[in-house]
C-alpha cells in the first residue's frame, strides 16, 4: 500500500529562469501536467529552494545574471547529497557542440526555447524516468 502511494505522489520540479515569461510559461505547462512546481530566478533563489525542499528534477535556464545555469548544474552535481537530481538545461542555444557542453557541466537532458507547450511536460517525464 505505501508503494503506490509512493508511486502517486506529484514530482516536484523547480524551475529556474530569470525570464518572467518563460517561467511562466514553464510552470503553467508544469501544473496543468499534475507536476508540483517551485520557482528560481537567480542563484541566490536557486539555493534557497535547493535548501528548503529537495526536487525531483530542475529545469535550468542557461544564462542566469550572476552565477550561470551552467555553473549552477556543476555546484549541484558536486554535492553528493544532490547529485542524483536530473538537471534539465532550458537554452536558446541551438549552436553545434551546445548540447555536449550542457552535458558535461551535468545536465541530463536539453530542451530549446521557446518552449513546446504542448511537449513539454512529457520531456520532462522522459527524463525523470531515466
């Protein structure tokens, strides 16, 4: 019984991007899915709702002012105790040899911008799915 309660729970994604409108944008698609959905914009922000409650996956703007999304990724894939959470990089970046550098800073996956509203959650499902 507590196996498929723990199967039913909503995952919990947070979503980081100084874009008002792509954050938006990115938790309405989220919610209407069924995800929980905490909100970042800058890493400050990011490592405050790191602190307050863990995810199960974070959606990464990029370019962020400050610290980038980038840098952010490798910080939380040092800590063995957040390693394991799937980052996703949300880029407009689409330059050859662009995925592979997301992907060795740790990301897990790649999604471009402007978002696909109508896909968008489920690529987040794939990768939560491993």
């Amino acid at each position: 019984m507590a196996e498929a309660c723990a199967r039913t729970h909503a995952p919990y994604v947070l979503v980081v991007d100084d874009n008002e409108t792509n954050l938006e944008l990115a938790v309405f698609a989220l919610e209407v899915d069924g995800f929980e959905v905490g909100t970042a914009r800058d890493a400050v922000e990011f490592r405050r709702a790191l602190a307050a409650r863990r995810p199960d996956a974070v959606l990464m703007d990029v370019q962020l002012p400050g610290t980038s999304g980038l840098e952010l990724t490798r910080e939380l894939k040092a800590d063995p105790a957040t390693a394991s959470i799937p980052v996703i990089a949300v880029t407009a970046y689409a330059m050859k040899g662009d995925e592979q550098r997301m992907r060795d800073a740790g990301c897990d996956g790649y999604l471009s911008k402007p978002l696909d509203v109508a896909t968008f959650a489920q690529a987040v499902r794939r990768v939560l799915a491993g």
